[in-house]
C-alpha cells in the first residue's frame, strides 16, 4: 500500500509516518511510505508514484489542500485522502471533494486508528482481486472491474468495462457464491452482476455502465431495488 503525507511542519510528517509504521501497514505488499513538507514536491512525485492513501494539511504558504485534492482527485479517482489540519473551518469543504475523513490536530491516537483501518480495509476492497481461468488463460481481474458475469450451459462471459472474458462455467462455481458476499447481486440463474456497475434501471430493464441492458424479471423486482437501495445507503 503507497501512502504519502504531505503537510508543512515536520513533526507531524514524522509523527504520522510513524503511527502507521506501529500499525503494521508494512505487511500489505507492494508498500511504500512517503513524506512532504513541500507540497509542489508531493504533487510531482504523485504523477509517478500514485499513492493509495494521502495524509494532506489543508494551509500551506502558497498552497491549499483542497484544491491539491481536486487535482489528486483528477490523477487518480479511487486515491484515499486523510485531512489531517488544525482549521476545522474546512470541514464541510473536505467533504465536496470526496475525502475518506478530516482528522484534526492534535491527533487523538483513538480516531487515528479507526480512520486508518477503515483506509486500510477500503484498499482492500478496491484491490481484492479474483482468479479466472478463461480460454486464453489466466487472469486476475479486481471485483470492482466486473460489470457481471452470465452463465450458459457449460461456459461463461465475465464482462469489464473494456473487455470480455469467456471460460469453463464448473470453473467459477464457487467464485460466483463468494462474489455474492461482497456488491454482486444475482439477478436471475444466469447472471449476476456488480451493485457498483449499475447505472440506471426502469420497470423492467437494468443498463450496466457497458451500456449492456438486462431484463429484471417480475419476481426479482422487488427484492432488487430493495438490495439496491441497501447498497446505495451503504456506499453513502
């Protein structure tokens, strides 16, 4: 897990730094810990380096936070950032811009753990990857890139955003179950689809974000907009 802290005092740098160090952060390869007090020089080094997390005061001299984060936000949508400022004014600003928490200085050691095992298992989620063995072999594909997966028969399509894959149906059983634990859905026999992928639905049809459409039959749309509803809730 990549994680920068960019602030303009030292000691908190260090101190932050540290904290997630005693965390046990280290153990979630690859891995890397970086610290700024100059936040132009953090901002070069995250075009190449895309940090996972990012701890960022908000006042610097001739810089501020928050438009640093529209600008990380920009680079890299699923990037995590930590407010971490002594101006608590800038709350409801964090906010807009999508940040995971505002952590105010001095840092209460209590809300500084939460908040970082809630990053910690976020990441995980954005990068829990699945196996598939497809007919052209091997892949790893992260949950989040599945728009939905349909079964035929023997064989299966899983469908990305950009790509579609097709393999052995007896191949993915119990991937299908386990996949049911986390933002899948199943929609009918055949089909199951990500919660995440969803962009609109009528009555009677589902549009993915593929653009694909699916039919909601009369007895799962109930229960669908229900599950739906319970994901949008929990995603706010």
């Amino acid at each position: 897990m990549k994680i920068a802290v960019c602030d303009d005092e030292e000691y908190y740098v260090n101190n932050i730094l540290e904290r997630i160090r005693n965390f046990g952060v280290e153990d979630i390869q690859p891995n890397k810990f970086d610290g700024f007090t100059d936040p132009e020089e953090f901002m070069e080094s995250f075009k190449f380096v895309r940090y996972d997390l990012v701890y960022l005061d908000i006042e610097f001299k001739e810089k501020n936070g928050i438009e640093m984060a529209y600008q990380i936000k920009d680079i890299m949508p699923e990037c995590i950032i930590v407010f971490v400022s002594g101006y608590s004014d800038y709350i409801p600003e964090s906010y807009w811009v999508g940040a995971a928490q505002f952590i105010t200085k001095p840092i209460k050691d209590s809300l500084f753990e939460k908040e970082l095992r809630r990053s910690v298992d976020r990441y995980t989620q954005l990068n829990r990857c699945v196996v598939f063995n497809t007919s052209g072999g091997t892949k790893y594909i992260k949950t989040d890139d599945i728009v939905y997966i349909e079964t035929s028969y023997d064989t299966y399509k899983l469908f990305t955003p950009r790509t579609q894959y097709f393999g052995n149906s007896k191949s993915i059983k119990q991937t299908k179950k386990d996949l049911l634990n986390y933002n899948f859905y199943q929609l009918n026999r055949s089909i199951i689809i990500n919660f995440k992928h969803v962009d609109t639905f009528t009555y009677e049809d589902i549009t993915m974000t593929n653009k694909h459409e699916l039919h909601i039959t009369k007895k799962k749309r109930k229960d669908f907009k229900v599950k739906y509803r319970e994901f949008i809730n929990k995603e706010l």
